[in-house]
C-alpha cells in the first residue's frame, strides 16, 4: 500500500518560504555547510558503533534515505541526518547511549528534557552551537542527529484509522503546548502578519494555552505510550516524521528486514523496500527538484566548537 501525495505545501514549506523573505536569517556557506557534514558522519559513526555493541537495527529515513539512493551521500543542498529504529530498539538506546558517550553529547528527548521541542530523539554534539530560525532562546541547539521511533498499528483499518486521528489530535497539543510555552516574540515580529506562517503560530499558541496545564512532560509521556501501544502489526508509521501518522502508513515489509546502500563512501542500512518508501515520501524522487523547490534550511546562530 502506497499513500498518495497530496499537492498541499506542508506547514514548514509555507513557514520556510517566510523566512527566506525574513531578515536576520541566513543559508550556510558552502564550506560550513561541508564541516557541518563531516561534524554529522562523526555523530552517526558513534551512534553506528553503540547500536553494533548491543545489536540495536537503525536505518536512514527521509531525506538521508533519498540522498542514499539518488546521490549515495547527503543530498547537495541538504544539512541534516536522519535515522529510524523500532520503537523497541529506540528505547534500548536512550537507555545505554548516555553512558556509552559519557559527555560528547546531550540527549533530548521526550519525558527527559523539559526544553525539547520535538516528540523524538535528538542526538546533539557539545559544543556545537546550530540555532535554525524558530528554536526559541531555552532550546537546546547543537549540531545533532535526529532518531524518530517507527511504531506499529491496529492491523484492523478501522482501529488504525481511529488511532491515527488520535495521534494527530495529540501531536497538535503537545506541539503547541511547547510553542505556548516559549513565546518566540522576534519571530513573530519577523514574520508577515498576513503569512499562514503567522496563523499558524497563532493557531498553535491558542492551543497551547487552552491545554498548558496538562503540563509538557505529561502531555509527552502520553503521547509516547499512546503511540507505542501497538506491537508486532502487519503495518507500521513514523507519527513524528515529516508526514505524520498517515503519510508514513506502509506494511511492515516495506522497513524490514534492512536493506544495504551506500552513504558517503559508507554501508548503511535502508528500508527493505526503498523504492516504496521513497516514493511515498517524495513521489517521483529520482528527479531533481528545480532550485527554487529544494527544501533548505535556515539559521540565526552555527558554530562548529563553541569553546574557541
């Protein structure tokens, strides 16, 4: 089963066209952005290392799992790395990683840090700095490595679809609860007050207000369990992936077993069924997209070591 792509902009495509119209944002340079590359194979070498130690299976997702294929590397434009484990795995690694990488890295995750903005494992080198252009002054920036935990699904359609307007209703809140708390005044002020970027930023801090004293570490802690719940299903998702709960809906078949590739001049592991994958994501993702579509990302702060 292959989700079809819709023609919709997601909600970061709209907000990413803002900033690109905002001032005090900017790209990396094409030399910062080669360090910042190399900085991130480091990272996912000694995350490649734990996960060897205690048999944990990860595989690349997203744009790395398409940078794999289309250009056996990280795509030109690109700046990130992402991986994907099981939800079993992913626990085993939040558990031993701390203690294996002593304090090379801060780990930000969900029900650990109340700061964390995200719903998934971030995986961040010390003294790095990395501020994209709407990380708040409290969040935790540092070049890092995102690890989302792929869960399992009512194998009933009707349960699964249910399940998965639940998921949506609890990113929403959760999300928002995070923005409400950290009212971003300077990228309010930067965006345009007629932009969907600004409705949106609206929309999430009413949210967030209404549901604030639920409490984040709460509101994450049930998130969590509500989206793991399921095990050993026909089909799986990645609810905090680029596109959610339904958008990433594949058979189990699809992720597993591992699939081989190769990701600058490294063996890595993929989804069993890339092409599937990829094409749900990306639609026909062998094409290059024109210029003016590439998915960039923006900073405000980069520092490769803080300490100079």
């Amino acid at each position: 089963m292959v989700v079809k792509r819709d023609n919709m902009k997601r909600t970061t495509d709209c907000l990413n066209d803002d900033v690109k119209r905002s001032d005090g944002f900017y790209e990396l340079s094409d030399d910062e952005r080669y360090k910042l590359k190399q900085c991130l194979m480091e990272i996912y070498q000694d995350i490649t290392f734990i996960c060897k130690k205690y048999n944990l299976t990860f595989m690349l997702g997203g744009g790395s799992a398409l940078g794999a294929v289309r250009h056996k590397g990280f795509i030109p434009w690109d700046d990130d790395l992402d991986l994907m484990m099981s939800r079993e795995d992913y626990n085993k690694l939040i558990k031993v990683f701390p203690k294996e990488v002593g304090d090379k890295y801060i780990i930000s995750y969900p029900n650990r840090n109340c700061n964390s903005m995200t719903l998934f494992l971030k995986i961040i080198k010390r003294n790095t700095l990395m501020k994209y252009w709407d990380d708040t002054d409290d969040y935790i920036s540092g070049i890092y490595i995102d690890v989302f935990p792929m869960e399992g699904v009512p194998n009933d359609p009707i349960l699964r679809c249910l399940k998965g307007i639940f998921v949506f209703v609890m990113r929403k809140i959760s999300t928002s609860v995070k923005i409400y708390r950290r009212k971003n005044d300077s990228l309010k002020r930067k965006m345009n007050l007629n932009s969907i970027s600004c409705l949106y930023y609206k929309l999430s801090i009413t949210i967030g207000a209404i549901f604030s004293f639920v409490g984040e570490k709460r509101l994450d802690y049930f998130f969590d369990r509500f989206v793991s719940s399921d095990k050993n299903t026909k089909y799986m998702t990645i609810p905090t992936g680029r596109k959610s709960y339904f958008g990433e809906l594949l058979p189990y078949s699809v992720f597993f077993p591992v699939s081989k590739g190769i990701f600058e001049g490294v063996e890595v592991n993929l989804p069993n069924q890339v092409d599937i994958y990829l094409t749900n994501l990306y639609g026909d993702y062998m094409k290059i997209p024109p210029a003016e579509k590439r998915e960039r990302h923006y900073f405000t702060d980069f520092s490769l070591d803080v300490t100079k």
